[in-house]
C-alpha cells in the first residue's frame, strides 16, 4: 500500500511539474507577444503611451485577479518602498525595451535582453554578498562577449539601440534582485499588484505628451497589449507554485524560439549569423549559470 501511494505521489509530481513547465513556456511565448505588440504598436503610438497601456491594463487585471480570489487584502504591501523601487526598475527597463524594439528585430532584442542572468550573476556579490566562483566568472564574461558579437558597436550593422536593450536587460537584473529580496515580505500576489501598479503612475506624466486616443482595432489590440504582460507574470507565479524554479529557469529561453517565429511571421524578420552566433553564446553562459547555481545549492543541501 504505501509502494502504491509513493508511486501516486510521485506521479502527481511529475504531473504538476510538467504543468508548470507548461505554464512556464506559456508566460514566455505571451511576453514574446507583448513585445511584438510593442513593436506593431510602434507605427501608431509614442513609446511612453504603449508603455503606459501595459501597465494600466495590468492593474486592471491584477485587481480583478485579487478580487476573484478573495485576496484584495493582500494589496497592502509590508515593504512599499522595496515595492516601488521594484516597479521603477521594470517600468524602466520595459521603457528601454519597447523603445528598442521600434529599430531592432525582436531576435536581436531578446537575444540582448538573455544577459540579464549575467548582470544578475555579477551583481548579486556587491548587492546580496554571494559568492561567485572562478567558473561563474568565465561564464558572465563569455556571456557578455557574446553580447558584444550581437552589438557589434563600430560595426556596419550597428544600431545604438542595441544599447537601450542592453540598459533595459541591467535594470531587470536589478529588478529580479529587487525581487529576491521583496519576497522575503510579500506574497507573489501582492508583488504582480505593485509590478502594475508603479508601473502605471510612474509613466503617467510622459502620457499627455505623447498622448493620442487609440480606436477601433487598435484599441482592441492595446487591450490585448495589457493582458499579455498580467497574464503571463500570473502564469509565471502558478508555475513557481507548480515546480521547483530549478526545474522552470531554463525554459526561460524558450522565448527566443517564440521570438524568431513571431519576427517572421508578422514582420518578415530573420536574425543573421552574428545574432545567432552572440544569442548561442549568450544563452549557453545563462544556462550554464543556471547548471553551477543548482550544483551549488545540491551541495550545500
């Protein structure tokens, strides 16, 4: 009897951790959506009112969400100041990207925003006092080699927004550290709420500049805009809850793929051979990041 419950439990594991993935490479396939939504939007609308959309749609969400889940008590955060900083950082790095995305191909993009593992492996030892050893170091700076292969600054193919995804890709590293450190206080509920909602009063001041009123599909489609980015912070949480972020963190990549599909078939983008060569660097250096990290703490354990 208890080989057969044993056997229950650990099918109902692997059932929950392949959900999890699921849900893990769903969240990443709808913020490749909402970039190439960005990116759509871009031909109509200035940079800060998309990027306004995103976010106030996002609290929309985020309340609705809290509201079905009887959890609206949860808004009241016990770090605000950590919360703020948090939502400046990422409103920051989404107003660099979404400005990036206006010259650069996605692919070029995300492939520069996969440093963020880099600048969050390089800035956990002066911000959270981690140790990184020898190996690590090797990887950020072949990492960043492959970022540079990707600019390719004083090159033909140069475009200085290749910069504003490099800016954008440090302050979500900062962000994610921000966010360590925020869990420590509040529940991953009240975090999405706080994400949307300095998000959303942090940009206001830039909207009546650039302010224009979308109608007829495009509304439509900035409606859709703010869902994507809620959604799939939401997806993300319910994965964590799912399976174990050791299990989830390389199928971050999965975005890139989602990336390079999208590109083509909405704007007729493919990367060229400089792009793949840095996103395969800079993606291999991620993932072997990812591979040190979970030896370390297997160690540890």
């Amino acid at each position: 009897m208890s080989s057969t419950r044993a056997s229950l439990d650990d099918a109902g594991e692997s059932a929950a951790r392949l959900r999890g993935i699921l849900l893990m490479v769903a969240a990443f396939a709808l913020f490749a959506c909402l970039d190439a939504t960005a990116k759509y939007l871009s031909a109509w609308f200035e940079t800060p009112l998309i990027v306004f959309a995103r976010y106030a749609f996002a609290v929309v969400y985020s309340l609705v969400f809290l509201w079905s889940t009887g959890t609206l008590s949860q808004m009241r955060a016990r770090n605000l100041p950590l919360q703020i900083v948090r939502g400046l950082l990422l409103v920051g790095g989404t107003l660099l990207n979404f400005t990036a995305v206006r010259y650069l191909q996605l692919a070029e993009t995300s492939s520069i925003m996969f440093s963020n593992p880099l600048w969050v492996c390089a800035l956990s030892v002066p911000l959270l006092g981690e140790q990184v050893g020898p190996r690590r170091w090797l990887a950020v700076v072949i990492g960043f080699v492959g970022v540079m292969i990707i600019i390719r600054p004083g090159a033909e193919g140069f475009h200085w927004a290749a910069f504003l995804s490099l800016g954008a890709a440090l302050s979500t590293a900062l962000y994610q550290i921000a966010t360590r450190k925020a869990a420590a206080y509040d529940s991953s509920e009240t975090t999405l709420f706080y994400t949307a909602l300095v998000g959303a009063v942090a940009v206001t001041p830039a909207v009546p500049g650039s302010w224009e009123m979308p109608t007829g599909w495009l509304l439509a489609i900035m409606c859709t805009f703010g869902l994507f980015g809620a959604v799939g912070h939401q997806f993300l949480i319910v994965a964590h809850k799912l399976a174990p972020a050791p299990v989830l963190a390389p199928f971050v990549y999965s975005q890139i793929i989602w990336m390079v599909i999208i590109g083509y078939a909405v704007f007729g983008d493919l990367p060229d051979l400089w792009t793949v060569a840095g996103g395969l660097l800079v993606v291999s250096s991620g993932l072997y990041l990812l591979y040190r990290e979970r030896q370390i703490k297997k160690r540890a354990a």
